[in-house]
C-alpha cells in the first residue's frame, strides 16, 4: 500500500494556489488546497455546482458568506459544510505560511 | 453557516473508539473516528464493503495489511486509500493520548 502525506511535497514560495484532486469518483472530488496569503480577488465570489465540505488542516483563513456580516475565522480542524450555490469567498489567509485545506466536493 | 472543529467534542479517558458521521449521501459517508490506545482485536480484520480513503490528523497508529509484513507508522497528515475488501488491522494507536482520523468510505 502506499501513504502519502498531506503536507508534504509543498513548494517553497508560492505564488499561487495549487489544487490536487487526491481522490474523484462520479459524485465527488476530494482535493487538497494550498494558500500561501492568496484570497478570493476583491469582488468576487465562489459560486459552485457542488455542494462543498471544507476542513482547514494547518494555517488560517478567513471565510465569508455573501449575504453575512461575519468573517469566520478558520483555525486548524474547523469544517463547514456549503451548500451548492452558496456565495462565499476566502477572505483572507494567513501570508508568509503555508495553509492547507482538504475538501470534498460533492453532489447528493 | 455553522463551523466545528474535528479536534473539538472529545471527552476525556476515552475506554471505546468513538465514530461519529459528519456527512453521508447514497454513495459516501465521511466519519471522524478517535482512538486512544485501541487497535483491532488480535487475529480479527476490517474487510469492507466499501473503499475507504483515510488519514490520521492527530495522534500515531500502526496500520497493517493482509499479508504484508510491514507495519506502517501513520503521523498526523498521512493518507492511504484502501480499496474494499482489502483486509487490514489497526495494530496500535498511542496510548494515553487522542488520535483523531477521517474516514472517507465510498462507492464508485
């Protein structure tokens, strides 16, 4: 069998995100998300086909969902579920470290 | 929206492995498991109907499968897919401290 590791084989000095499908069927894609500082541009938001459970595994990130006041404030372990079509956009993350997400993308 | 943390929610002095759904269609049921010291009966063997792909967030443990002769040592960030039927044991997790895993068992 063979193991890999999550956060490892991550780049030095990245200048953009970097998305890895770990694993894809018919109903769902999981995916491994690196940020180094980068967040959503001004303006826009994530709009998806898919229903999303997102858990930050390492660093910090701020979440924002349209239609809400408040930035969520990503620690390591924090999930949350978002339903298709739910505008939400990545406010911030955290500049100068690497911050890792696993998320699963999914239809019901 | 509603956040959680995977590390969050665990009692202390846990005598039994916790499994606890956190989202589950006709096709997938992802899951946190905690364990804390437990392993796999001697001689007994997970053999699945499903594939399951899962890594250790928290904690070791010692993973062993069906006719190899190697342990592997899973650290926090380790995943390995382990397709059904695929018979394998957990041979230890660390004793006297909390190893949290998620658990992704699917269809194709």
């Amino acid at each position: 069998m063979k193991t890999s590791n999550l956060f490892s084989g991550i780049p030095n000095g990245l200048r953009e995100e970097i998305f890895e499908t770990l694993l894809k069927t018919d109903t769902f894609t999981l995916e491994r998300i690196v940020s180094s500082g980068q967040a959503t541009p001004p303006g826009q938001w994530y709009d998806q086909e898919t229903h999303e459970w997102v858990i930050l595994l390492k660093g910090h990130a701020g979440l924002v969902f349209e239609g809400e006041e408040e930035v969520y404030r990503l620690h390591p372990g924090d999930h949350v579920r978002i339903p298709a079509h739910r505008r939400h956009r990545v406010e911030w993350t955290e500049a100068g470290q690497t911050t890792v997400w696993l998320a699963l993308h999914y239809r019901e």
